[in-house]
C-alpha cells in the first residue's frame, strides 16, 4: 500500500495489533481490499482469517463497532447533534487545529493536563499508545508529534466530534496516526499490544457494569509494565 512517507507500511503495521470484534481473535484481520491514496488506505475491507466476518475502512477509519449496544448509538447520535452545536457557535477546522490553545476555561485545563503528562512520562519515539475516546483526536496528534505510533479510538466519526476530524491535522503532513472506531469497554485490540492507554476526560461515559469491564479490557491490551494514564 502507499502510504505516508514517516513509515514503510502503516496498515500492515496495524494488523497485528486488532482484534476481531467477532470472534475476539488476536491478529486475525487481514486487509482484503483496498482504495489507496498517497498516505493510506482510504477505503477498503478487513476479513478475519478465523471466522470470515468483514469489516470496512470507511475514510481512512477502521470500523470495527460491530453489533453496538442501543445506548453507544444513542451517544453516537448526540455526538453528532453536539458537532452541530459547536459548529453554530463559530467552530471550524482552523479553530480544532489550535487545540488545545483554545482561550476557554475547559481547554485551559486540558492544555495543562497534557503538558504535566509529557513532562511526567517518558514516552520514547516508536512506543504504541491508544487514545481512548480520541474526540477531536487533538491528544492524538500532540502524542504523535513525540513520535509515538498512536490509535486513536473513538464510537463516532463525526467532524468536530469524532475520528473524521483527524483528517484536519493529518493533511498538514506532519503526523500520522490510525484511527479505530471501537468501544472502550471491548476495544478491538490484541492482546499486550499497547506500551500506553490513554483516558482523557471519557470514563465517566460509562455505567458501572461498563466501567468495570473498560477496566479489565485496558488491562488485557497493555503490555507487562505497560501504564493506564488517566485525566
């Protein structure tokens, strides 16, 4: 596949590290076809070697939410609504790119967030991170920019709200990062795949019967030393 030009091959790269939603086979997916552009596979599908269930690359987005529960849907759908909202209130693709140097209390406290993070932790370049409920997939892109192979993770592809808006900061051509629509609570991760798991502002979204099980996914897919990191 043609793909950025950072690292050789991003979807073979990112195979071995999905699990099927289906079956719950680690490394079980294999790209079956494909619609290339000069960074990635736009549109495409995966199949799984184990059980034969497909699933799509829609926009450069792995979709592996199947089956979603009603009330994932049900924040699906407000997310979207919430896009509209912020898009009425002057919100654009110039204004995303800023984040999180937004002059607003909110983004105040997640620039101050992010900057005790990094300096607290030592990422090292090539370490995997997932940025669980990646939103406007601004974290994502600040991590990647200290070179970590980052996927963000989100159950909405809405822009202003969801993993489209990564296409904002990825055709600046500076980073790169996967995106993966997924639930916390099964994230459709291998196994001891990830160095970190990131939750930034998002585990409240769950009940706690979910939090619980969001708990115990994030520690099957972190390594052995691996960290969970919390704001």
């Amino acid at each position: 596949p043609i793909l950025d030009c950072s690292r050789p091959s991003v979807r073979e790269s990112l195979t071995p590290l999905l699990r099927c939603p289906r079956c719950h086979t680690d490394g079980s997916l294999r790209v079956a076809s494909a619609r290339h552009d000069g960074r990635e596979i736009r549109e495409g599908a995966l199949s799984c070697a184990a059980c034969a269930a497909r699933f799509q690359i829609d926009h450069g987005i792995v979709d592996l939410l199947s089956d979603p529960p009603e009330f994932v849907l049900r924040e699906s759908a407000g997310l979207a609504r919430f896009a509209e909202v912020m898009r009425a209130d002057g919100w654009d693709r110039e204004r995303i790119l800023e984040l999180p140097d937004v002059d607003l209390p909110y983004w105040h406290g997640q620039r101050r967030a992010m900057e005790l993070l990094l300096d607290r932790i030592p990422f090292e370049p090539g370490q995997r991170i997932v940025d669980i409920g990646s939103n406007t997939c601004w974290a994502s892109n600040i991590l990647a920019k200290r070179g970590l192979d980052v996927i963000a993770l989100d159950i909405a592809t809405t822009e202003l709200q969801g993993l489209r808006t990564a296409d904002w900061f990825l055709d600046r051509g500076e980073v790169f990062f996967e995106r993966l629509l997924s639930v916390m609570f099964a994230p459709a991760l291998a196994g001891a795949s990830m160095d970190y798991v990131l939750c930034c502002e998002v585990l409240h979204h769950n009940d706690p019967a979910h939090l619980r099980a969001t708990f115990q996914e994030l520690h099957r897919i972190l390594r052995p030393g691996g960290r969970l990191l919390v704001i």
